[in-house]
C-alpha cells in the first residue's frame, strides 16, 4: 500500500490523489488522513508533500520515501537522523518550466522594465539606452538539471553565460566554475546574477554583504532558489546604497510573505509569490509512478537524497 503524506490543504491533496491514482491504477494509494492501523502497517512506500514527520514514523512498515517537490531541505530537516531512503522529484518539465522563468525575468531586467515602470508612474517620457543581449553576462548559482536547461536558454537568447557548482561540471556551450575562487570569479562578472542553488548548511546566508559587494555597479539578481540564501538585510543596503540596482525575488525567509514585510514597498525589488516553476502536477505523477513500478519490478531505487549535502 502507498499513503499519501501531506500537509497541504485538503483540496490540494485530493486532486494529487486522483492524478497519482490515475498513473498508477494497480496500487492503493491511500491518504494518510484516511488510514487506520492495520492499513498503516501495510504501507510500504509513502508519497509526501511538506509531510509531517511523526505521521511518517506511524507507518512501521515504511521502506522509502518519495517527494513531490524537487526542493527537499525542509523533509532532509525534519526527519533529522532517519535512515529512510528519500527520492526526490527529477522533472524535466520542471527544468523546462524554471529555464522559461529565468529568461523571462533576465529579459525583464535586460530591457530596463522596472526603470521604465518607475518612469511611468513618474509621467516621464525617458528613453533609456539599449544594450545587446552578448553585452550582458549572466551568472548563474546552481549547475543543476534547474541550471543546465536555463543555461542553455539564455545562451540561446544570445546573453553571455557563466555559471557556478560547487564541485566541477562540464556543459557544453557554457563557462563554468567551481569552489571559493570559482564564485568569486562568477560573481565579480554578473550583470544579472540568478540563484539556483538548493538550500543546505554551506548555501545559508551565501549572499550576503561581502559577496554581494564583488557584483559589478548596478548589477541585479534574481533568486528563484530559497530565501534564506540571501541575507535581507544586506540585499537591503546594496540596493539602497546602490551597489545593486534591482533583485527579482520569487523566494523568502517565510511564506506566504507577511504583509508587513519591507520587500512589499521597496521600490528596488520586484516580489512574486514563489511562481518561478510550480510542479506540473501531471508530469510528476507520471515520474514518482514510473519511480515506484520499477522499484515493484527490480527493487532498485532511483537516485536517493544524499542527508550530509541536503539535496
């Protein structure tokens, strides 16, 4: 039996059931919220959503786990010392999704659009200069599948492109970095820096005053990553002194964003409600069901989450 571990609201986790039911019309799937004991102790594999822990360690019979989100630092936390395999979501589609995001939001800055929504509300009819896309290097923090596909969208848009791993990788058609040295080269050359990277220890607070001093003057960012990579206050003082000219931020220390947050107001910020690449509901399904019926054929499982790096 397959349980169904959510803490999303109750409509949002019926229609998860139905697609998932669909894809996998030879297994129960069952949501936890309905099982009783003698089901629970017939689970087998759990299927998650931001779950609560405590219901995971009620299915005694639980082999591994599989989420439905391609983050996982908030599971990897919460189930602290497990030793349960974790598999996390590999959707092409998503990277598809986010590579869209990313250009769309590059271009954004490119073509000047928050200057000239400024000089809107300004009633000033000012033309400002235009530059090249190859007059504009991107970097990017996150070489990952998320990484790889907006690398190539934006090379393919004509921008400059360099990007940053924390250990080597090789893409064809793109600069890369790795290490200390590697970051501080990729962000000494970003026009437009974009974070991709997966939150874990080294990654919290890796944004802040002294890296975001080495962007070049009027530099902008876009965090599609997590919130917490960036430290607030100092994206604050960058934008206000002008170090930076603007950040694009889809992701926050807490969400939804408070309502009196200062992001709301700040005139140099453009804020979105975590929409860069929301899971397709349809695609995923289709991979956690082909995930599950080759484990049930072979007993192998896919690529698992490795605890001690986060992701």
């Amino acid at each position: 039996m397959i349980a169904l571990v959510t803490r999303i609201p109750d409509e949002a986790e019926r229609l998860w059931l139905d697609v998932l039911s669909i894809e996998m019309p030879d297994e129960k799937i069952v949501s936890f919220r309905h099982l009783d004991d003698e089901d629970r102790a017939a689970v087998d594999i759990a299927i998650v959503a931001n779950p609560d822990p405590m219901d995971l360690v009620r299915l005694p019979g639980l082999k591994w786990i599989h989420s439905l989100w391609a983050g996982v630092e908030r599971l990897v936390s919460e189930l602290g010392d497990s030793t349960l395999p974790v598999v996390r979501l590999v959707d092409p589609q998503l990277s598809r999704t986010m590579a869209e995001a990313v250009l769309a939001w590059t271009y954004y800055l490119f073509r000047d659009m928050p200057a000239y929504a400024r000089f809107q509300r300004e009633r000033n009819w000012q033309q400002l200069s235009y530059r090249r896309p190859e007059q504009v290097t991107v970097g990017l923090l996150g070489l990952g599948a998320l990484g790889e596909a907006a690398a190539h969208r934006l090379t393919e848009a004509g921008f400059n492109v360099i990007g940053w791993s924390r250990s080597a990788k090789d893409i064809e058609g793109i600069e890369t970095c790795f290490g200390d040295d590697g970051l501080n080269t990729v962000l000494s050359r970003s026009d437009i820096l974009v974070c991709l990277l997966p939150l874990t220890p080294e990654t919290r607070g890796l944004l802040n005053t002294e890296r975001l001093a080495l962007l070049p003057t009027n530099a902008s960012l876009i965090n599609f990553a997590r919130g917490p990579i960036v430290v607030s206050n100092d994206l604050f003082q960058a934008l206000d002194t002008g170090r930076l000219n603007h950040a694009v931020l889809d992701v926050f220390d807490v969400e939804p964003l408070p309502s009196d947050a200062p992001f709301w107001d700040h005139p140099r910020i453009t804020v979105l409600p975590h929409i860069s690449a929301p899971t397709d509901r349809e695609t995923a399904a289709a991979l956690v069901a082909d995930n599950i019926r080759t484990f049930r054929r072979t007993a192998i499982l896919p690529s698992t989450v490795d605890f001690a790096r986060g992701y």
